[in-house]
C-alpha cells in the first residue's frame, strides 16, 4: 500500500522537474533576442536591395553581437536586439530593428562609441527590461534615458556652446537656464555658489538611493525625481527651501542639464571640449547668477512665505540713499548669519573682491545724487531701558521679540550688530525705507523724537547680547 503510493509521488516529482527543466532549456534557447534576430533577418532578405547584401542577409548569423569599448571600458549588446541601427535600409522598420534617427551614429560610429555613453542603460545585459534597466523593484541606476532628456549626454563630451546649434539645443537651454536665473544663488558649482543647497557638482551621477523617492509619482528614476523636483520641489522635499517657477519644456532643459554634472568619467581622447564659453563679468551678469533667484529686479521688499522672511529691496532708492558703499559691501561679503542671505566672499561662497565691487556697482546704479541728511543721534546719552521699551511695542510684530526678523529684517545678525553704523540704524529708522513695510518713526512718519530715536538704536545694538 505504501509502496505504491511512494512510487506515484517519486513519478509526479520527475514529472513536475522535467517540465522545469524543458520549460527552462526552451527559454535559454529562444530569449528574446533570438525571436528579433529572426525576424531581422527575414526584413532584411526582403528588403535586400541587390543580390549581394540578400546573400549577406541570408547568411546572418543567430547569435549574441556586442560592441568592446575598451577606451570607455564597456561592452555593449545593445545592437543584438537594436540590430539595423547603422543600416538605412531599415529605416521604416518597427523598433528594435530600424536604422538610427538622425546623424549621431555618423557622427560617433557605434564601434568606437557604442550606445550607454549616450543613452545609458546595462550594456551587458541581453533581455529587454534588464538592458534598459527599469521594471524593477530596484532599478540599475543609469537606466535608459528618456529619449526627452537624451542632450544630457552630449554634454560629457561636448560644451553647450557648440551643442546649441549642433543637436544639443535642449542642453544648453539648460545650462543658460540655470546660470540666468540663480541656481548658483542657493547652489556651488566648481567651487563657487550660495550655500542653501548642496554643491551640484557630480549630482548627475548619484546613485538611485541617495534620492528621497517617496513622493515620486513615474518610475523611481533618479530623472523623473530631477524633473519633478524642478517642477515642485515641496512636493517631493516636504522642507524644501528651493524656488524653481518655470515652464514645463523648462523644467525638462533643466533636467537635462543638471543630469549632465557628472564627475569626469569619459576620458579625454573622447571628448570635444573647446574653451568654453565666456562668462561675462559684468555686475549685471553676477547679480542675476548670484542675487537674482532671491532678489529679483531688487526693486521689491517681498515676503517670502517659504523663508518666513522678507527678502529685502535692495535696488530701492530709499535703501541706497542711507547705505555707504563701504558698507553695503560689508553686508555682500559677509552675508546676514542667521538668514538666508549667503556671505559671498572668496573664502566662502567664492566670489573674488572684483566680482563682488562689480556687483556693489550695479545695485548703486540708482542711488540718488543726493545721500540721505544722516542723524547721528546727536548730544543724547541714550536710555537702553526706554529703548527696550519702544522696541516691544513698536517693532516686534515685524521685528520679532528678540530682533530676530521676520516680516522686518534680522536685527540680531553679526552685521547689523558689529558693521552698521549708528547713523546708518538711526537714518533708517527715522526715515524708513519708502515703498517697503518699514515706515518713517521720525517726525515726518510715527512721530518719535529724535531721542527716542536714539534710545532705540541703542537697545537694537544690545541684542545680540539679549538671550
Ligand atoms: C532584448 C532586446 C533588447 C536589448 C538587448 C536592448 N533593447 Fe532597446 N528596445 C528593445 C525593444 C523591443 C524596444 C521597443 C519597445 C519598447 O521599448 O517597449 C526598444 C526600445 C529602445 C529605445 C527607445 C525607447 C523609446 O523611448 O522610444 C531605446 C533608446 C533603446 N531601446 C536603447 C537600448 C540600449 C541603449 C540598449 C543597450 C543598453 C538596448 N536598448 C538593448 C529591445 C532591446
Ligand atoms: C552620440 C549619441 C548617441 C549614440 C552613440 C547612440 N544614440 Fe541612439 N539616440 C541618440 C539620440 C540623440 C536619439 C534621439 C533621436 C531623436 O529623438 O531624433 C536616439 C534615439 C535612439 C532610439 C529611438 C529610436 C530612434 O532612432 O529615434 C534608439 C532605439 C536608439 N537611439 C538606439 C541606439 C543604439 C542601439 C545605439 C548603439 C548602437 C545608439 N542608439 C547609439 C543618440 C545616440
Ligand atoms: C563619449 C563622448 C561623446 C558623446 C557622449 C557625444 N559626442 Fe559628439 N563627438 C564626440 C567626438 C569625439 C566627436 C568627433 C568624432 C571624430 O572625430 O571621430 C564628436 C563629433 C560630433 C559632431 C560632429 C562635429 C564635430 O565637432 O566633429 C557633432 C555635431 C556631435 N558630436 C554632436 C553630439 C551630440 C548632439 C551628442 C548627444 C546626442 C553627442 N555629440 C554626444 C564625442 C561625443
Ligand atoms: C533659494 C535657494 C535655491 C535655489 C534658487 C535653487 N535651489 Fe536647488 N535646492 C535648494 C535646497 C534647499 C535643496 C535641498 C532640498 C531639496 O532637495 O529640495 C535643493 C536641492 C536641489 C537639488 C538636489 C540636490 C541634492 O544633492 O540632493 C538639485 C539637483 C537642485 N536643487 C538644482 C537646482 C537648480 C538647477 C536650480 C536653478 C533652477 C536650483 N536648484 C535653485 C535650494 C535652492
Ligand atoms: C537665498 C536667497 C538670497 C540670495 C541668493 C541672496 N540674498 Fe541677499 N538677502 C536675502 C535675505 C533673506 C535677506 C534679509 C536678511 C535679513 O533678514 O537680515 C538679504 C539681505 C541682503 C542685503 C541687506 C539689505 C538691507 O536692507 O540691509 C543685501 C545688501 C543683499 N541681501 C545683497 C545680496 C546680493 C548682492 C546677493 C548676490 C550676490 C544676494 N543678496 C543674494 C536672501 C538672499
Ligand atoms: C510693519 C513692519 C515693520 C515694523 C513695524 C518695523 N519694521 Fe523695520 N523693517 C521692516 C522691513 C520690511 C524692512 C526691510 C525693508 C526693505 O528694505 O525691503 C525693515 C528694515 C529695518 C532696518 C534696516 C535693517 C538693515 O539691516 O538694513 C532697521 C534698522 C529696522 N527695520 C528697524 C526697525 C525698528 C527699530 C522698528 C521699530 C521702531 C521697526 N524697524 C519697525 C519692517 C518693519
């Protein structure tokens, strides 16, 4: 009774392996590309345009085809599905088998170059979805770019100056994009940038999981997290302090951009670098690389509801009348601790001493002829207690309790406490700054005298030192 029962379950167990085993040997030797390969070979004899290349295509080998890149240090099977790239008569044929669009292949022949330096992807691979690299839990961190995004290669090897005109248009909208407004206000690229985000440099190259995907609605690419980040980047950084207001065919050159900062990879004899373009160093060009993003035009004091801070004007006539030269450059080099504002010295955010007088020149432009008449607090002995006192009543709700800033400016940084002068606080705050939330306290505004002027501006420099 037992016996036989065994032997049926010894029999269904052979049974039940062999067809694994079948099932197995029959997918190893049909993958897919095989299927393709058959295909192409029977497109080819049908479209054969003389005896010759028939004969050729009648003679086609079935079998894995690879590029060996040694230069690049890759080998790339692409081809042994994607097999009539180079053969224009198989330009109408559904893909993997048509020939390639455009003339990048005349360009960047696939012997030498092959295709993941261009299109990324696992070149080793010979299944569709590990090749391409996506339709994972995990995807291969360099899965194939998204033909939108494509530029962002050319740019390893070429300079967006000559990709502009050359097949590169989209990448090197990218690159003026995000010199013209203000990445490098919040960003450092080779050294130089704010301090907000992260340097940028090599961010093209980071793998999968150093993006937060949470929030990503398409694959969990690390494209489609550069693209939706651009797009909102408080939806993706809940925290996010990052501005980004731009079109969609903007975001996507930005994309395509910012996935071209790689660290060098692509060796030299593979690259057409020129000279690059020059950068032009007018105070004009580095207020909008550098202040820009933040300021604006500078002519407006707007509160930023992502900061929780107003962003000063800082082009305002009624600013430039107060403020020295000598000052105002004080402020630009050593930015305002405490706040967003960046110091932008060498030594910090990179700019030279001639870059940031350049920029001093350009927010003077429209400093009126005539200063403002200083009030330098004359004969008061000041009276800090006093000055405390109107402090809380008159500007705390702008200023907060303890100067800190808000919808005013921070009261309490190193610059206001240690650079500015008294004339320059007491001229402020008796004239106010016309067109901003900072009205007049003098006799011409709120109607404080004079003295309580200065009592004031005496408690405002006391505190750094207030707990
Ligand atoms: C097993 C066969 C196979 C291999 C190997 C393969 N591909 Fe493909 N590829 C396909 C097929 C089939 C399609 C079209 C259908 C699709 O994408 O669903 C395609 C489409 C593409 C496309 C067009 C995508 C689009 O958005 O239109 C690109 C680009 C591409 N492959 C690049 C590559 C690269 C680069 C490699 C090598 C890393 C590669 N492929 C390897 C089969 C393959
Ligand atoms: C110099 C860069 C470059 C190289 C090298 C390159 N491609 Fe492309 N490829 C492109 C660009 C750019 C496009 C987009 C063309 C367009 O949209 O007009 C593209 C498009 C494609 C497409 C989409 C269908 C089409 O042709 O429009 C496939 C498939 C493809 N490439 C496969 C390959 C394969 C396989 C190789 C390797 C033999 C390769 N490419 C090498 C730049 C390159
Ligand atoms: C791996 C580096 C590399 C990548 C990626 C690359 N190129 Fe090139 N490209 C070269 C080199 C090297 C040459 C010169 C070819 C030669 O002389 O053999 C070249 C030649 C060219 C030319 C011909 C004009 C010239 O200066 O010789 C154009 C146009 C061009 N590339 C555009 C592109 C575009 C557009 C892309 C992206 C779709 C791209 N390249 C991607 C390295 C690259
Ligand atoms: C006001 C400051 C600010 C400006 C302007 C700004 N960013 Fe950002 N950026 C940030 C902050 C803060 C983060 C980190 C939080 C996040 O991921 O959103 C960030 C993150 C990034 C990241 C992810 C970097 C990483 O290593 O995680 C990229 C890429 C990026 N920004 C690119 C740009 C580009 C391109 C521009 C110009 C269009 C730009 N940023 C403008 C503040 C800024
Ligand atoms: C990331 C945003 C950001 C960027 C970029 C930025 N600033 Fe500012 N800036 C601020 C904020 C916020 C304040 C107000 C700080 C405070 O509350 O004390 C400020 C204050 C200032 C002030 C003080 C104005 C006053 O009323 O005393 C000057 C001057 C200034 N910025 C100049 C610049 C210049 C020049 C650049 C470019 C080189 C620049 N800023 C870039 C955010 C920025
Ligand atoms: C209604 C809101 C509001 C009130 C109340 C207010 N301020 Fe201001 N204050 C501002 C704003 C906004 C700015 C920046 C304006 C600009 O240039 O864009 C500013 C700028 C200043 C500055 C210039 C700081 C610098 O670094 O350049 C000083 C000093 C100042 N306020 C002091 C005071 C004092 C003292 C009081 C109380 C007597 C006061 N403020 C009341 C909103 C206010």
């Amino acid at each position: 009774m037992h016996g036989r029962y065994y032997s049926w379950m010894i029999f269904i167990s052979a049974v039940v392996l062999i067809v694994f085993i079948v099932m197995f040997v029959r997918g190893e030797m049909s993958p897919q590309w095989k299927s393709h390969q058959l295909k192409y070979r029977d497109l080819a004899i049908e479209n054969s345009r003389d005896a010759e290349s028939k004969k050729a295509a009648m003679s086609m080998d079935i079998e894995l085809r690879q590029l060996y890149l040694g230069g690049l240090k890759r080998v790339d099977r692409c081809t042994t599905c994607h097999l009539g790239v180079e053969n224009p008569a198989m330009e109408k044929m559904p893909l993997p088998l048509k020939s390639h669009s455009g003339p990048y292949l005349k360009d960047h022949p696939s012997a030498k170059f092959g295709c993941t330096v261009c299109h990324n992807g696992q070149g080793r691979a010979v299944d569709m979805n590990n090749a391409h690299g996506l339709g994972h839990e995990v995807h291969w961190d360099l899965p194939i770019l998204p033909l939108k995004f494509i530029q962002s290669s050319c740019a390893s090897c070429h300079d967006p100056d000559m990709l502009k005109d050359n097949g590169g248009g989209n990448v090197a909208k990218g690159e003026l994009l995000f010199r013209e407004r203000g990445c490098k206000g919040c960003h450092k690229l080779e050294g130089v940038g704010g301090v907000i985000g992260k340097p940028l440099d090599g961010v093209g190259s980071q793998p999968v999981a150093y993006f937060p995907m949470r929030n990503i609605q398409g694959e969990k690419t690390v494209y489609a997290w550069m693209k939706e980040h651009f797009d909102d980047p408080r939806n993706v950084v809940a925290t996010s302090e990052m501005k980004s207001d731009f079109t969609d065919e903007e975001t996507d050159a930005l994309t395509t951009y910012v996935l071209s900062l790689h660290l060098d990879e692509i060796p030299k004899k593979y690259r057409r670098l020129g000279k690059g373009q020059g950068i032009p160093d007018t105070g004009e060009y580095l207020y909008k690389m550098y202040c820009g993003a933040c300021h604006a035009s500078g002519a407006d004091s707007v509160y930023d509801e992502v900061f929780k801070r107003t962003i000063p004007a800082i082009r305002n006539p009624s600013f430039l009348k107060a403020v020295d030269r000598k000052y105002l450059k004080t402020i630009i080099e050593q930015g305002r601790a405490g706040t967003q504002m960046t110091a932008w010295k060498s030594a910090a955010a990179g700019l030279t001493d001639a870059q940031i007088e350049n920029i001093v020149d350009y927010i003077s432009q429209d400093k009126p002829a005539t200063p403002s008449v200083m009030f330098g607090c004359g004969p008061y002995k000041p009276n800090v207690q006093n000055g405390q006192d109107l402090f809380r009543v008159r500007c705390v709700s702008c200023h907060g309790n303890k100067g800190q800033g808000g919808v005013g400016l921070n009261l309490r940084n190193p610059v206001v406490q240690k650079e500015a002068s008294v004339e320059f606080l007491a001229t402020t705050l008796r004239d106010g700054r016309e067109g901003t939330h900072m009205a007049s306290f003098g006799p011409d505004g709120a109607g404080l005298s004079d003295e309580n002027i200065a009592d004031i501006v005496a408690y405002v420099k006391t505190l750094s030192t207030n707990k």
